[in-house]
C-alpha cells in the first residue's frame, strides 16, 4: 500500500486519566470515520501530571496500563494503526519509562520505543524541566514495520538530535513520527522548523501530534501538530485547542525525494581540527 490517510489527534490532557482515555478514543474514532489509517496520539496521552512522584504514583507497570488496553481494544474497533504517542510505564527500579506503542489494527504491539534523551532544561522565566529524575532513558532506537514500510519512532526532545532521524532514514524509514508535549515558549520558537528540518533531511513523511494548552501546575504545551511530506512541505497543521489532522500520504514520495537529493548516500569521514 503506497497511498493511505494519516491522522495527528492533539488533545488538551488533564491528570484524570480516565477522562483523557475517553476524550483521545472520540477523537480517534473521529479520525477513523475520515478515513485515517494510521491515527497518531501525542506524548503523555493518557496523564498529563505534574511533579514527579505524582507522576510515578499513577504510573502502572506495562501489563495493567489502562491506557494500553483501552487503546488495543479502539485499534480492533477502528480497524486502524494506533500509535500511542507516550504512556508512563512504572519500571521494577521505581522510575518510569516514558514509552511510545505502535499497535496494528490488530490491537498487537508492533513497536515499543522508551524517550531516549531526557529533557533537563531551565528556561526563560523560571520556567524548568528535569525529567532524569523521574524517567529512565532509552537506549535504543525503534524501526517499527508497518503497511507503508518501515516506521522511526521518537518522542518530544528527541527531535534536537538529528543523528537519530538520519539514522532511521538511512535504515530504510519512510515515516517518522515525532509525539510530543513540547512547552508554548520553546515551541513557539522552534518546533515547526525542528520538524520541516528532520523531513528535508531524512526524505521522510514526518507525522507530530502534540498536547496544546494549559495542564496542571500551569504548564502550557504549545499544540500545531504537524503532519510533513519528505520534501519539507506542511500538508497539515493544528493550531492552539484540540483537533484531529487528516493528510493523504503517498509512500512513493520519498524514493522520488531521496532520489532528488541523494544526501542520506554522501556522508564521508573526516576528523574535527580543534587547532
């Protein structure tokens, strides 16, 4: 299959996690009615918490996630690809992975990435971030197959380190998808160019659902999920309140991109001269 309808639900996540299962399972049957066969949640989709140990607090361990199963159960409903942008998974060290499923309209996992860089930031403001304290890190990266061939799988920060992006690329991803909860003031600033940056270099579709507006502890995300084709091209964008995205994909797009501008076959060795 080289041409399907690809969907971005962003969604405004409270810590009830309940009611946030509930409202992103409309908005996924939304999309399904629209012709969606791969619906992409954002990052933290089922618990948008604040502080850590309430975070870990309402963290379950993979096999009891509520989110997990409810979503499994939509993906068999829909007969639709899910992709869970982000679920806290309670891990036996007393931290939690911060770990995004690919779900097949099966309801079967078919990919399971864990956020492998960790946002520990301070910004303007006063506002800061450290999620090393309550997250573990992943170490590896995920190249889920799919229909529409292979699929990189990354969260949120991720996206600062293009290394990950071209390496999903030069192993063959014709799809990357970039869930996230990215804060208002950094995404005001660099998300939509982080995003078009990733699908130049890599030739790739880029599909990026994100949290928007305002959740507990005051923190704001800045929403515009995006859905990118290889050529750098925004096919669709959302803007502040929650929203379902549709865009056609067309697979063939990224040989005929690639093959344009051949860049992922060019990297050559060289030494860094710090004279």
């Amino acid at each position: 299959m080289t041409l399907f309808k690809a969907a971005c639900v962003q969604v405004n996540a409270s810590n009830d996690m309940d009611t946030n299962i509930a409202k992103a399972g409309d908005m996924v049957r939304e999309a399904a009615a629209q012709g969606a066969h791969l619906i992409c949640l954002p990052e933290n989709v089922a618990m948008m918490e604040f502080g850590g140990e309430n975070v870990i607090a309402k963290s379950y361990p993979q096999a009891e996630h509520p989110g997990l199963s409810a979503f499994r159960d939509l993906a068999v409903e829909t007969k639709s690809w899910i992709l869970i942008g982000s679920l806290a998974v309670r891990l036996e060290n007393g931290k939690v992975a911060n770990r995004c499923f690919l779900l097949n309209d099966q309801g079967e996992i078919v990919g399971q990435y864990d956020k492998i860089h960790l946002f520990d930031v301070d910004l303007a403001g006063g506002e800061s971030y450290r999620e090393s304290n309550t997250f573990d890190g992943g170490d590896r990266a995920v190249l889920a197959q799919t229909p529409w061939g292979p699929l990189g799988m990354s969260i949120c920060y991720d996206v600062r380190f293009p290394h990950l992006y071209r390496d999903y690329a030069q192993a063959g991803a014709n799809i990357i998808t970039v869930p996230a909860a990215f804060t208002k003031q950094t995404g005001e600033a660099h998300w939509k160019v982080l995003l078009r940056a990733r699908a130049i270099e890599t030739g790739c579709y880029v599909i990026a659902p994100g949290q928007c507006g305002e959740h507990k502890g005051g923190r704001q995300t800045y929403g515009h999920s995006l859905i990118i084709n290889p050529w750098g091209e925004v096919l669709a964008e959302g803007a502040d309140e929650p929203c379902v995205l549709i865009a056609d994909i067309d697979v063939d797009a990224v040989a005929a991109t690639r093959g344009k501008i051949p860049s992922l076959k060019h990297d050559r060795a060289y030494q860094l001269d710090r004279s």
